[in-house]
C-alpha cells in the first residue's frame, strides 16, 4: 500500500553560526532590528518536508508518492527521488518558477531562524491529489495554503485517512478554516510551540482537539512526545542521539516513521515510540535526507 505524502519539496541552504542569537538579539528593541550573524559553515541540501518524509519513508521500506511541485530547476531532485524509489508520478514541474527555497540558520543551542521563498510550492494547489487507489495513509504537511486547503477535500472525499501537519503553514489559516481542517482530519502532528498556536487560534485545549482526532502528536524535541487520545496524554520519551549536529528534519523524521507504524497497524504510541527513535537518527547528521535507518 502507498503513503502519500502532500507538502513541499525544497532545496535547503544550511548555515551555522557559532554564536547564541540570544546574545545578538535585544528584546527590547526588536522593532529597530538590524543585525548580521557570520556564518562560517554553509551547505546546500535536499529538502522540503515532503522530499523529508518521503527519504524515510523509503529508508523504512515503504511505498510512498509526493504530492508536490517542482520548479524550472527542480530536474536534479526528481531525479534523486527516482534513485531513492519514490513513485514521483504525482510530482509536477512549473517552467515558470524556482524550486521552492529554505535559508536556515542554526546557533549553538539550535535554535533556528529560517527564510522561506515558496517558488513553485505556490502553484501547489495546480497538483490535485488524483488516483488514490492502492493508497492507505496520506499526510499533509506544510505547502501552500490553497493546496494544503484543496488537498485535505480531495483526501476526505476520498476517504483517504490522514494526518495534518500544518507546520510553519499554521498561521496563515484562520481559526475557522483552522477547526475545519482539524474536523476532516484522522491524526494531528504539532511541535510543542505549533500546539500552543493551534489551540490558541481555535480556543481549544489539547484534551479539546484529541478528542476530535484518533490521536494528536506534540513532539517535544529531545523529551519525546505527547500523543493525546480521548482527552489524555501518554509521555512517550525521547531517545538520546549518538551526537547532536543539525535538528534540521528531525519532525519529518519523526513524522516519516510515525506514518509508517499507522500504515503498519501500531498503535500511536508505538508509532511514535519508532518517530523518536528516527528522529535521533536525524539530529546527528547534516541535512534532513543524509540520516541512514533500518528495519
């Protein structure tokens, strides 16, 4: 059976700065901001949350297809996808735009801050779900608006379950389209901070938006994860990493073996208990597609 995963495809270009943003960034004075933060180490990479999840995925074994566009300059990663065995027949190519484009900066204590050029991701909602025969499980993580919108219709008419990731994409939904997407979809995954903004903007707890879904995932970095079923929460503990080098991709980490144990029949939490094991996998190499997992 196929997992399809909706959301970005992006080339990621990785800086570090050896500093603590903290002690560059003034509270007090954020509305004059004006800094610049030497940044030593650069590398470009594979990205995008979709590209992400579908690497583990195939690490795992499992089939996936992206549901994602790519841009004028996108050739070399569809070719990548190809040689990892990714069913790329729902990937579209947009002649008129870049790949879509993450500039992220990692402190010491990584904390990140991240520029975001959507290129082709905008023309995303152009690339409808289409033939979900043989498919089982689907997710939909960060992407456009309109496409993360039109995507979660297609997969409920569908009857298509699946698991809603709004990720960095949460704030451009409004608390009622917010409740909506919440209303068709089977699973949630939030990070800690994404959590506290969805209840914020819906005026729902955690307990309040379970009970809506089979289960609701707040990953908690290196303490693990809460998964909430019917009002409660079960701690799922982290797992140590080997070393700690580049957080970035550890949710879709997390999110591609989550998906693969709900494809498997686990229950959430064993599911997860897989995600935080993947997920420390990921932290200790760079890049969000050069982590190596094995059955």
């Amino acid at each position: 059976m196929t997992i399809l995963v909706c959301g970005s495809l992006a080339f990621d270009t990785i800086m570090d700065f050896e500093g603590r943003f903290a002690d560059h960034i003034l509270p007090d004075q954020l509305h004059i901001l004006n800094v610049s933060f030497l940044v030593p180490g650069l590398r470009r990479e594979f990205g995008g949350c979709a590209g992400n999840i579908a690497y583990g995925l195939r690490l795992l074994g499992a089939a996936v297809r992206p549901v994602a566009t790519l841009g004028a300059d996108g050739a070399g990663y569809l070719e990548r996808l190809r040689g990892l065995g990714v069913d790329v027949s729902a990937v579209r190519l947009d002649a008129d735009s870049y790949t879509a484009q993450a500039m992220i900066m990692t402190d010491r204590d990584n904390n990140q801050i991240t520029a975001f050029h959507p290129g082709a991701m905008a023309q995303a909602h152009t690339n409808p779900v289409g033939d979900t025969t043989g498919v089982s499980l689907a997710i939909l993580a960060p992407d456009g608006k309109q496409a993360t919108w039109e995507h979660a219709h297609q997969l409920w008419a569908a009857g298509v379950p699946f698991v809603f990731d709004p990720g960095q994409g949460l704030p451009l939904f409004s608390a009622e389209e917010l409740r909506q997407l919440v209303a068709l979809a089977d699973w949630a995954a939030l990070n800690d901070y994404e959590a506290r903004l969805l209840c914020d903007r819906t005026g729902w707890t955690l307990a309040e938006l379970s009970r809506q879904l089979r289960a609701l995932v707040v990953t908690l970095g290196e303490h693990g994860c809460d998964v909430w079923q019917d009002g409660l929460a079960t701690r799922v503990p982290g797992v140590a990493a080997t070393s700690v080098v580049d957080p970035t991709g550890c949710g879709d980490a997390f999110r591609a073996a989550f998906l693969y144990g709900l494809a498997a029949g686990w229950s959430p939490v064993e599911a997860a208990q897989l995600g935080n094991r993947m997920g420390a996998a990921k932290i200790a190499t760079q890049g969000g597609q050069n982590y190596h997992f094995t059955r």
